[in-house]
C-alpha cells in the first residue's frame, strides 16, 4: 500500500499539470474559434503516421539528454540553465574535431564524443567555480554563459575560422564529417526516414544516471547534499567538491546532446543547427520529477507537441498554441509540485497526529 501511496503522490503533479495545460489549451482553442476536439483529434491522427513517430522518437532523444543534464544539478538543488551554451559549445568541438581531423574511425569517434563532453564540462566549470569562489549564484551565471558561448559560436563559425561556405547555399559550417564515423540510422517499416542511430547514447545516459544516482556513494552524496546541505556538511561531504563535480558531470551530459543530430544526420554544425533544445529539457526534467523513466515519458510528450505544430499549420490553426501548452505546463507543473507537497505533509502530520496517543499509551 505504501509503494502504491508513493507511485500515486509522485504521478499527481504531473497529472495535475498535463490536465491544468490541456484544459488552458482548449479554452485558447476556443476562444480563437477553432474546435478543441478536433485539434486533438487531428494531432493523435497525426502522431500515428509513421513519419511523425519518427520525427517524435528523434526529437525525444535530445530531449531526453538535456533533461538528464539538468537532473543532476536538481537533485543538488542546483540551477544549470547554461544547458544551452554547454550544448552549443559541445556540438561546435565535436563537429570541429570530426571535420578538421583524419583518423582511424574508433579513435576518431572516441575523440569527437570526448570533445563534445570536454566543451560542456569546461564551460560549467565556470560557473562552478565561480559558485563555490565567490559564492556567485549558478542562475545568473549560467544565464549570462550563455550569451557569451552564442558569442562565442558565432564568432568561430565564420569563414577562415572554424567554417566554410556550404557549397550550393548561403550557409556556412563545418567541414563534413567524414562517413567512417557517421552512425547510421534505424529503418523502421513505412517510415521514409530512420531513427537516429546514435539515439542510442540517450539510453546510456539514462541508465547511468539512474546508476550513478541511486548506487553509488557520490549519488548518496548528490542526494544528501541536496535534502541539506548543512546536515550533509556536517556528516563529512565535502560540498564545495561536490558542486564542482555535479556542474562537470551536468556540463559534459550537455555536451552530448547535440551529437545524435551531427553524426546521424547533419554531419556538420552549420548555422541552422537546431537552438533552444536545451532549454525545453527544463521543463521536462520538472515535469519528469527528475526520474529517468519520468523524464523518458516527459521527453515523448515534448516530442510529440514538437512535431504536432506541423499538422496544425495545415489546418490553419496558428502552431503557437503549442507554445502555450509548454509554457503552461511549465508554470503548472511548479505549483502543481507545491500543493501535492503540502497536501501530502499535511496527510503526514494528521498520521502522526492520530499515532501519538496509542504510542504515549503504549510507553505508560
């Protein structure tokens, strides 16, 4: 009963929050005079063609790893919002160092996944350090690191630097990888394009999160810290090391999300590589309640309003409203979380209430 009262606890802000979005979405249907209904409808009917499973599957993937990305720090109680620079940066590296370097394709693939990691880690050491040296707090720094790696992007990604002109378009990027180590993708029967193979990377994260976090002393650690980080002190942890660590291991996990999309399809960081995939992973780590099967399914769902803008497009409906069901799922989500904590501390406390007289009774 106790495993069943848990599972229920931590499925009814998630629930709430879904519920609470759709039924805001459906009043702004309503409202701009397009049937709530018959949009759904039309987004499930689009979802199962096989060419939008696809296209959910590939964008979940990217999903998934920045929302691990930013689990670790929650568990922490910490705030990476620099996931994005991290991401930027760590697709740039990789996509360099596939293009610019001829090598044995294991050794070349080692190196690329090394340098995405590599980029991510360093750029969140500097919030890390600037955390634990002069207390700066990891939001606004992680913020303002992020306008600095676009900076920084734009800047290398010019001709005579880090790019070239793509030849038959106005694009610049990197020199191709070359395809000893592109990974190729999942067919899958009466879909016209496959999954991304390299997918499979999220599957690896996902298990060594869940691993490292729940099996491992610096998982204990994580979690300690993150209950209090005084009591945590206290008992031994070195906290200071500990932020240091959790922003090293956030930053190289971000660093790998971008590399699905560059050795599976792109095979170059150009300037129309996706942007903004970093800072959804937010949203579904919340949503996710920071659980690696919870954020699986968080991912999905994002996927799939992702890539249901586009049948709504058709039907002449505007594809913001997809942006105000994220938006709304973010807010609610939140207070959702709130008001199941403090109905679920109140239930505690009127238990404990209710056992303190058989309990005094039993000691007298």
């Amino acid at each position: 009963m106790n495993a069943v009262t848990r599972l229920l606890r931590l499925s009814a802000a998630p629930a709430l929050a879904l519920a609470f979005s759709m039924a805001v979405t459906a009043v702004v249907l309503a409202v701009s005079g397009h049937p709530p209904l018959g949009t759904l409808r039309s987004m499930v009917e689009y979802a199962g063609r096989r060419n939008t499973q696809v296209l959910i599957v590939n964008s979940a993937m990217s999903y998934y790893i920045a929302a691990v990305a930013v689990a670790v720090c929650f568990r922490m109680r910490l705030l990476n919002i620099g996931i994005d620079g991290q991401y930027r940066l760590g697709a740039l590296a990789a996509a360099t160092v596939g293009g610019y370097l001829a090598l044995p394709a294991p050794i070349h693939l080692v190196l690329i996944v090394g340098a995405a990691m590599l980029a991510g880690a360093a750029w969140a050491l500097i919030a890390a350090v600037l955390k634990v040296r002069r207390g700066v707090s990891e939001i606004i720094s992680t913020i303002m690191l992020n306008y600095i790696a676009t900076g920084i992007v734009a800047y290398l990604l010019q001709p005579g630097r880090l790019a070239e002109v793509v030849p038959g378009s106005n694009n610049i990027g990197t020199p191709e990888i070359p395809p000893s180590v592109r990974i190729p993708g999942i067919s899958i029967p009466g879909a016209t394009q496959p999954i991304l193979g390299l997918g499979v990377i999220a599957i690896v994260v996902g298990v060594a999160y869940w691993y490292v976090v729940n099996r491992t002393t610096y998982g204990f650690d994580l979690r300690a810290t993150g209950s209090s980080r005084d009591a945590a002190l206290a008992s031994g942890v070195n906290v200071r090391r500990m932020i240091i660590t959790t922003m090293l291991v956030s930053g190289a996990t971000a660093g790998l999300i971008g590399l699905p999309l560059l050795l599976g399809r792109t095979y170059t960081y150009s300037l129309d590589f996706p942007a903004g995939v970093a800072f959804t992973g937010i949203a579904i780590a919340l949503l996710g309640r920071n659980h690696p099967i919870g954020i699986a399914a968080a991912a999905l769902l994002f996927g799939f309003l992702d890539n249901a803008n586009q049948i709504l497009a058709l039907n002449g409906i505007p594809k913001e409203i997809i942006n105000i069901t994220q938006g709304t799922i973010v807010i609610s989500v939140v207070v959702s979380y709130e008001f199941v904590r403090r109905r679920a501390t109140r239930a505690e406390q009127r238990m404990v209430g209710r056992s303190a007289p058989a309990l005094a009774a039993s000691v007298s």
